[in-house]
C-alpha cells in the first residue's frame, strides 16, 4: 500500500498490481489474492481466458511486485 503506480501505462495492469499488493498488505494469503487479481483481470478483458488471465497477472506481479521493476511488460493491447 501507500506505493504510486502511476508508471503502469494499462488501466488494468495497475489495478492488479494495486489490488495485489493491498491485499497481501492487508493479510491475504498469496493464492486468494493472485485469484482475486485474475478475476479483476478478467473483469476489465472478460473476452480473456482464464489461462490467459493468469499468465499475465502472475507475469505482471513477478514483475512489479517480486523483482520491484519499473520497466514495461509485455501483456494485453489496451492503453
């Protein structure tokens, strides 16, 4: 929490990775949240699979969370 994501160009990658941070702040076991953040994903893309949705959370949380870049991903096309 308390972190700004501004850098994260997609809508819906800084709502993950928000949303992915905050509820581990706040308590939540890693596996509820990373489903939790597939189901936000899935909530901006519901054209998305579920496999896809989960490649690009657990791909974007690596990312931002665990290895703290800042530096773009790769992921879905929208701005």
């Amino acid at each position: 929490m308390g972190r700004d994501f501004s850098y994260i160009a997609r809508n819906c990658e800084r709502a993950v990775v928000t949303a992915y941070r905050d509820l581990r702040a706040h308590g939540t076991p890693d596996m509820p949240a990373f489903q939790a953040c597939t189901t936000l994903y899935r909530i901006h893309h519901p054209e998305a699979s579920i496999s896809e949705a989960r490649r690009l959370v657990a791909e974007w949380v690596d990312h931002h969370v665990t290895r703290e870049s800042q530096d773009p991903t790769p992921g879905c096309d929208c701005g």
